[in-house]
C-alpha cells in the first residue's frame, strides 16, 4: 500500500455498485488515501478472466467479488476458488443478497478459506472496518517512512521534470545564466553556513563538542561511517577487531547505497512484478531479501561492536 488504496472490483453490474464505491473512496480520503479500483466485468470463460488478471493481483489491497456475475458467467466463488489455489492471500470480501452465514456455507462447499463474506446492504460499512483495520496493523512508523520517500521521490522528479522544461523555455543568454548563478548561490550558501557551524564547534572556547559534532546536519550516514571506520583503524594494531572491519568496509556498500537509491526511486513494473529500478538494477524480491539480510549481519556487527567498547570488553580481544 502506498498513498493510494487500489481494490480489484468483479461486478457485471458496475452501477449497482458505484455508490457503495464513492462511499468508500470518501472515508479512504479522510484517512489520506486515495481509492483507485480497475473494474472487471467476467465474461463466460474463468481461465481466460482469470489469465487476464493474475499477473497485477498482487498490486492490489482487495478483492472484490460479487457472487451474481451474471447468466452467462461464472459466479464468485469460482475467481475465489481460482484466487486461493494459485496462492494469492490479498483479501478478499465476497457478497450477494444473501444471509453472510449463506455465503459463508457456499464458500466453504467450495473449499475456499480466508474470504469475508458480506450482504450487499452492509457492503459499504462493513468492507470500510475491514480495510481501516487493515490499514491500521501494517501503517507503522517504518511504513509511513516509506510512503513519504517514495512521495518526494516523486516530487523531486515533478520538480525536475518543470524547472528543465522551463530552463528549455529561456532564451536569453544572460536570465540563463542568471538561472544558474542563482542555484549555484544557494548551494554555496548552505555549504559556507555549514562550514561556519562546524567551524564554531570545533573550534569553541570550550572545546569540541564531538556529540554535537557528529549531530550536525553535514554530517551525513556516510560521513559517520567514514568517521568509524577511520578510529577503528587506527586500533586496529592494538585490538583483534579485524572480522568487524572487514564487515564494516562493506557498510556504505550494503546499507547507504541500496537506501540512497532507493530514497530517490519511483516503484515501476517488471514482468508483472513492482520493482525498484535503479539505472540497470533492479529491487525486486530476491534484491529485498538480500538486503535484509545484509542488515541483519550488520545489525549483528554493530552489536558485536557496542559489546567491546560501550560493555568494556575491548581488552579481551586486545593483541599480544
């Protein structure tokens, strides 16, 4: 889930329903998200409706499914059944005119779990508690971290996308140059206030403050690890601390790189799979996994680390 809250929609009767969808489109928006629903309208043939969607289910947040898909077609249950065997778990909201225990039994005959069932009177309400307690468990703090990098992401590329356009557009030779006289100041404005500030506090009356020192905005993920990297070095003649150097040097590697890139990059679509592509690489799932477990064994370093200096276990790995 991102800023927008897409639905798969099986209806054959999509005005039956419209209402139901601007309703739920409403409360989404009051939670700050946007509703999108690609409407799919059977037709007589399961395998070739199911064949025409099950390469984008996955980039959906729900299923919704009527059972009357009409007289020429299939019901419901059939693209549920068909969902569940070829091991999609998006959830699923199956509903008719009738009872939900009626709807619960036609499921269960059909051998298809994990499905709500809903009368069509209640389907507005009822699927809206469904989705805001499902949007409530996954919409942690990471996860909003990641919804905002990826929606500056894509206002950054907005931003470029204009200010070239409109660089394009001047033709005066000097309000260009103006242009880049301006931008060229503004970078060199906040890079001078940076050095002033470092400058200060390196240099106070009272000495450096390393902790606000390595606190300070220029001070970046790189900078800090090149900063450990180096005092760590310089031990490394007196302390047995080669294994967690070694893993260190592949920290901007492993961890900065991977997050920078993927701090400036639009999700695109890779043989019906949302990836993250950077240039001639790739983030899919195979990349996610490894990167995980790249964090993982730093994670494992880091502590390893803070077990030798912050718990005063350094002299046991002190060289003889």
């Amino acid at each position: 889930m991102r800023l927008d809250y897409q639905i798969l929609w099986f209806e054959d009767q999509k005005n039956n329903v419209e209402e139901v969808a601007k309703g739920l489109s409403t409360r989404l928006s009051r939670l700050g998200f946007s509703l999108k629903v690609q409407w799919i309208k059977p037709g007589s043939d399961l395998n070739n409706t199911f064949g025409n969607i099950k390469n984008i289910v996955n980039n959906f947040d729900l299923i919704l499914l009527d059972y009357d898909l009409g007289k020429d077609s299939f019901n419901g249950a059939d693209i549920a059944k068909k969902l569940r065997r070829s091991n999609f778990l998006t959830d699923i909201i199956f509903y008719s005119s009738a009872p939900p225990h009626n709807l619960r039994r036609f499921m269960f005959d059909h051998h298809v779990d994990g499905v709500f069932c809903i009368n069509r009177s209640n389907l507005q309400g009822e699927s809206f508690d469904i989705i805001q307690n499902r949007i409530r468990k996954i919409l942690d703090i990471n996860h909003m971290r990641g919804i905002v990098m990826e929606v500056v992401s894509e206002f950054d590329e907005s931003i470029s996308d204009l200010t070239k356009n409109l660089e394009s557009k001047i033709d005066d030779i000097e309000k260009r140059k103006g242009i880049y006289s301006f931008i060229q100041e503004k970078i060199t404005t906040i890079s001078s206030k940076n050095d002033s500030q470092i400058s200060n506090i390196i240099n106070h009356e009272s000495g450096c403050n390393f902790e606000d020192l390595m606190n300070h905005r220029a001070c970046s993920s790189f900078i800090k690890y090149e900063i450990l990297k180096k005092m760590l070095e310089d031990l490394e003649d007196k302390y047995n601390i080669t294994n967690i150097l070694e893993v260190l040097k592949k920290y901007s590697e492993e961890v900065i790189v991977p997050r920078n890139e993927l701090a400036h990059v639009k999700p695109t679509e890779e043989k019906g799979k949302t990836v993250f592509k950077v240039g001639d690489k790739l983030y899919g799932e195979n990349e996610f996994k490894l990167l995980r477990q790249n964090l993982l064994n730093h994670r494992d370093n880091f502590n390893d680390l803070k077990n030798l200096l912050i718990n005063g276990n350094l002299e046991e790995v002190q060289r003889e």
